[in-house]
C-alpha cells in the first residue's frame, strides 16, 4: 500500500507542475523574451529590443508574437555530434 501512495503523491505532483506551467503560458506577457529575441533577430540591439518590449508589458499594450515553431533548447547538430563520437569510439 506504500507504493500506492507513494505512487498517487508522484503523480498528483506531475500534475500540479503541469497545472502551474499551463497558467504562465497563458499569461502573454511569460511571452516577452520571445518577442526581444525576435526583434534582436531582426536586427534590433539586444538592449533596445529588451527596452521596447518591457516598456510594452509594462503599459499593458503588450501583443504576443504568433506561437511557431520554436527550435529545442541547446547547441544545434548536438545529436549528429554524438552519434558519430559514438560511431568512432566502438
């Protein structure tokens, strides 16, 4: 019966992390670095762009930029780079 309860506090956990990330993303401002890091792709200097978007949020007249596709965290090719270590060690 430990293992249950045990089992049933991991679980109720998974779900209130899930509940708490749900509602910052609801939130548009938890979009504001998004739309710096746009602006700096764009161009915009780092702190300008940073500049631009806090006074936004702050003012309330903040839009959030379109949800796409977002690239996964870390360095790019990471994945390439370690099947082909693998490929050389063996």
């Amino acid at each position: 019966m430990g293992d249950e309860v045990e089992s049933r506090g991991a679980a109720d956990e998974m779900l209130r992390q899930a509940r708490d990330r749900d509602t910052a993303a609801a939130d548009p401002a938890a979009l504001a670095t998004d739309a710096a890091e746009a602006l700096v792709a764009s161009g915009v200097a780092f702190r300008d762009a940073h500049e631009q978007i806090a006074a936004q949020v702050r003012a309330g007249t903040f839009e959030p930029p379109q949800a796409g596709p977002r690239a996964a965290p870390g360095p790019g090719g990471a994945v390439a780079a370690i099947a082909a270590r693998v490929r050389w060690s063996a």
